[in-house]
C-alpha cells in the first residue's frame, strides 16, 4: 500500500548535469513508496525564457529523456508535461482569486531574482514571474499531494503552497487541500568543474549523459589546488574541486585520498584519473539508457501521454470540486 501521494517537477532548460542526479535517484525510490506525479514544468520556464522558446520543445524531450534513464518508470509514476495538464493553469487562476498580493511580494527569492536577472539586461518583472510560487502551488494542490520532495531552498515556497491550502480551506469551510509536507533530499551542491556554480552558459557542467572521453577531459580541466606546483608538493584538499567530488561520490576513499594529497604523495592528474573511473562507474549505465531511448522519440512520447491522462484523471477530480465549492463552472 502507497504511504501517500507526491508531486515534484522540474523547470526544462537543457541537459540535467549531475548536480540533479541526487534528486532524481530520491525521486526513483520514492516511487516504490508512494502514489508520484512528475511534472516537466514548461509553464514555468516561461517565466524567465518568455522571449526564447524556441529551444523549449528539445529542452522537454532531453529532460524526459533524462529522467526514464536515470530511472522513473512510467509503470510506477505519472511522468507528464505540465502544460498538457490544463488543470494546473485552472487552478491557477481560481487561487489567484483568493491570494493576497503580499503573500507573493514577501517570497524570498522574488526580488533577488528580479534585481540579479535586471543586472543581466532581462527583464521579468512580470505578473508571471510575481505568480510563479502560486503556479507552484497548483501544480502541487492540484493532485492533492500531502509530500512534496524538496531541497531547504524551496521550503519558503512550500510554507506559501499551505498558506495557500489553510486559506481556501477556511474561506470555503471544507478539507480539500491537504498542507502539504515537505522530504527533504540531500542536493548536491557540486561547483562546476572551474569552481564557480554549475551551468550551462559557464560551460563548467558535466551532463547527466555525458560521454566517456568528455567526461574525462571535463575532469582533467576541473581546478585543483593552485599552490600545487609539483606531483611530490604537499596539496590543500580543501581548496581542490576534485576532492569536493571524491566527498560526494567516493566518500569511502576520501580519508585515504586527503592524507595521501596532504603528505604529496598522489598527484593531481592520478586523483583525476580515479575520479574519472568512479564517475564513468556512475553514469555508464545513465548514457547507455539514455542512447537507447533517443533512438525511441515515439516511445518517449506515448510514455508522455500516457502520463498526461494519469495526470489529467488525478488533477480533474480536483477540479470538480474545487468548482462545486468556488460555484463555478456549472
């Protein structure tokens, strides 16, 4: 028996990297769990790619894509498109109806993001960027969804989702919408490989499906430490990108690797080579998925309407109530 029901999704803009990979695999064993709904939300990559969407169909097929290889299977969870749900931008709009402006003023990230993105010459100062935490919240009250797999970054957001739910709840005298609780994931906050924050227009990214001779040389271009002259020089882990992806994905060989580095005695391109072994290790499998199904496109795209019906069953249910209560739609 399911323990409960979830919904999470992701905003598609390119290649999952391997930052998202902690977040994926959570994602594949919660659906052994529970009742999953995942949402490849493109509503809200407009609120910050408005003007260019011209990339945004191929963003949608490489995230699916991404997602079926590292491991959700479409017999276990609903895997859909946002926007083919229409019953999330109905909801949408009827919680707009009863959420004080405030509310959306106050989310933390809101104005840091308008100001930064300002600095950058682009414009979202947008009442689609402002609702965008609300379009979060249909998306997650829209299948009545009592967990919501989250990084500590999100919680603000999530806090305004039950905020939300308490209030149409009181204002409508009835037990609709569960508050929805929060599992918190262990993210992966991994530097890209020159140490500044992963992305794509950094080029520092290594990518979920990543062949194996870019991977390697993404590892031999990774930042070590930059007092380390010679092999035989004592090294500095702590300043060293390499060790940071040892913590996360060879943490048995890490005490080891830090002595050994501190005492000169393994040098920077042997810690890369073996960095690169386990890495290969880890995503060999992921490429190999990920190259069978890109010879697939049509399977990929019945996985996604057969998703998107699972989905639009759920998220209809909802809505027939939330009409009936809000005396609408009759």
């Amino acid at each position: 028996m399911k323990q409960g029901r979830i919904f999470s999704g992701m905003r598609p803009t390119g290649k999952l990297h391997i930052g998202h990979l902690s977040v994926l695999e959570n994602w594949v064993r919660l659906q052994d769990s529970h009742e999953c709904f995942f949402g490849i939300v493109d509503w809200h990559a407009l609120t910050t790619a408005y003007d260019d969407t011209k990339s945004l169909p191929d963003h949608i097929m490489d995230m699916a894509l991404d997602w079926l290889s590292v491991g959700l299977d479409p017999e276990k969870s609903a895997v859909f498109i946002q926007s083919q749900v229409k019953q999330h931008g109905e909801l949408h709009l009827l919680l707009s109806m009863i959420t004080p402006l405030p509310w959306l003023e106050r989310v933390p990230t809101y104005k840091d993001q308008v100001q930064q993105l300002k600095l950058q010459g682009k414009d979202i100062n947008t009442v689609g960027f402002l609702g965008y935490p609300l379009l979060m919240a249909a998306d997650i009250l829209v299948y009545r969804a009592d967990t919501v797999p989250v990084g500590v970054d999100q919680l603000p957001h999530l806090e305004l989702c039950r905020e939300i739910a308490r209030r149409f709840n009181y204002l409508y005298q009835v037990s609709l919408f569960p508050e929805p609780q929060a599992s918190l994931s262990r993210q992966e906050v991994l530097p890209g490989t020159d140490g500044r924050k992963m992305s794509k227009s950094y080029g520092n990214e290594i990518a979920i499906g990543i062949d194996s001779n870019e991977l390697a040389q993404k590892v031999r271009q990774m930042v070590t430490d930059p007092a380390r002259i010679r092999k035989d020089d004592p090294g500095h882990p702590e300043v060293c990108v390499v060790h940071t992806y040892h913590q996360f994905y060879a943490p048995e060989d890490v005490a080891s690797l830090e002595e050994s580095c501190r005492a000169g005695q393994i040098g920077c391109v042997e810690c890369k080579k073996q960095l690169t072994g386990k890495l290969e290790e880890i995503l060999a499998p992921i490429r190999e998925k990920r190259k069978s199904l890109e010879q697939k496109p049509e399977w990929v795209k019945e996985i996604l309407a057969e998703g998107r019906k699972k989905a639009t069953l759920e998220a209809e249910k909802t809505m027939a109530l939330v009409r009936e209560v809000m005396s609408v739609g009759w």
